[in-house]
C-alpha cells in the first residue's frame, strides 16, 4: 500500500436520501478504501459519508500526535452531521474503523444497525502489545512488503502511509481495549464480514466480536478469497451487496 498520487485521501460526502451511511476507513489508511462501497450505496439511494480521521491523509508525523480521543471525538460529529441532513443513519467501518463502530453504536443504542468489516478488535500483530515502551525507542517503522489482497488492482484503491507510527498504534491499542470492554453493550443489530486470507486481524477476531457483542440480532459472513481490505479486494462487490442488503432489511 502506498501514498497513490492519483487518489485524493480527502474525505468524501454523497448527498442522497433519508437513510445515511457512514463508512469509517482504517488504521493508516484514508476514505478511498471506503469509496466502492460508498459509490455502490449512493446509487442506491442513500446518503453516504466518509470521513477522514485526525492524522491520516498527512503525514505520519501527525498522526503520531493523535490521541484516540480524537478519532472518537471525530466520528461522533461525523455521525451528528449525517444525523441531521437524513431520517437515520448506519455505521460501518473497516479495521480500525469497525473500533470506531462499535464504539459509536455502544454510546448510541438509538442507531438502527452496524456493519463490521474485518474488525480489529484483536489484532494479529501481537507487537502492538509492546508500544507503550516501542513508541519511545521507534518513532515509525516500515511496513512490510508483502500483501495479502488477491486483486492485482485492489492496491490502486488505497491510499495509505507506508510506515506504522508507533505513538498512534498505542493509541490503536487503547482504543482496542476500550472497544473490547463496550461490547457487551453493543445491542444493535450487526453485520460483520471478514476474510480467512486476512493476515492484519486474529483469525478468531471475526468470530470473537460476533460472540462477544451484546445484539441479538446478529449475522458473520466469512469470506475466502479478499485480503484485510475487503473493502477494495476481489470480492468487494459481494461486501457492498451484503451491505446493502442488510440496511434495508434493518432499516
């Protein structure tokens, strides 16, 4: 993954009708990774909202000042927004932002359903155990350059930094554990979709998120053949679909 010069890692909004969606990017990665999946849902009808968190789409260097306040703090007026301009609104995100998710729809028990992409509620790198020492010894760190994505052209659909920040991936950390404490308090209805291929997240993470989370009214949709962003890979047609399909069944 890579700072593609052709993607704009801005954040996108796409006026539609009352039902709103917001889609939450990852860890290091920007709104663009979102963009199919928004693209898909707008041309349905919906109002579609993808924001770009605090840090991301700069530098590395500003992301390391962010605290994971800030990308709570971030969603929550995201969400407001959508809330005004549409009837109602769903939530989903990808990676680190189906943290965000889960943590906007345990505040907010009024919201009519959430959509789970590779959550990464536990992390496969069990290094990010460690950042609350590595942050003061390693500022960043390169990231690795193996891929798991099965689609040729999925990494032209992202935009993303090349190295880990240390300082954030504490703050993803904490973000993590708090997420992990809030599911019990997750009762929404939730659709989450993940990839056995996926090497960023747990194998078991999917599967623990799905047992862990409160909602009665909850579905897991494995999938074989996408990378940990499902969102741009192989078979993002069937995520967009699933999701689709979901919020007019919930809504």
């Amino acid at each position: 993954m890579t700072q593609h010069a052709h993607l704009d890692p801005s954040a996108f909004f796409l006026k539609g009708g009352p039902v709103g969606v917001l889609l939450i990017h990852g860890f290091t990665g920007s709104p663009p990774e979102m963009r199919l999946i928004g693209n898909y849902l707008h041309q349905r009808g919906y109002t579609v909202s993808g924001p770009l968190l605090p840090g991301h789409g700069t530098t590395v260097e500003d992301m390391n000042r962010c605290k994971w306040t800030d990308w709570t703090k971030h969603v929550e007026n995201a969400l407001a927004e959508l809330q005004a301009r549409c009837e109602t609104a769903f939530v989903g995100g990808l990676s680190m932002g189906s943290l965000l998710t889960l943590y906007l729809v345990a505040q907010h028990p009024e919201l009519p359903g959430a959509i789970l992409y590779s959550p990464a509620v536990w992390p496969a790198d069990r290094l990010i155990y460690l950042t609350p020492v590595l942050k003061y010894l390693i500022q960043t760190k390169p990231k690795s350059g193996e891929s798991d994505l099965t689609d040729p052209e999925a990494d032209l659909r992202l935009w993303s930094y090349e190295e880990h920040p240390s300082a954030a991936a504490h703050e993803l950390l904490n973000l993590v554990r708090k997420v992990r404490q809030l599911l019990p308090r997750v009762t929404c209805p939730l659709l989450i979709i993940h990839s056995t291929r996926d090497t960023s997240i747990h194998p078991e993470s999917a599967q623990r998120t799905y047992d862990h989370a409160g909602s009665a009214n909850k579905e897991l949709i494995t999938l074989h053949d996408s990378g940990h962003c499902i969102t741009v890979d192989g078979e993002w047609e069937t995520v967009a679909e699933k999701t689709y399909e979901f919020i007019e069944e919930t809504r």
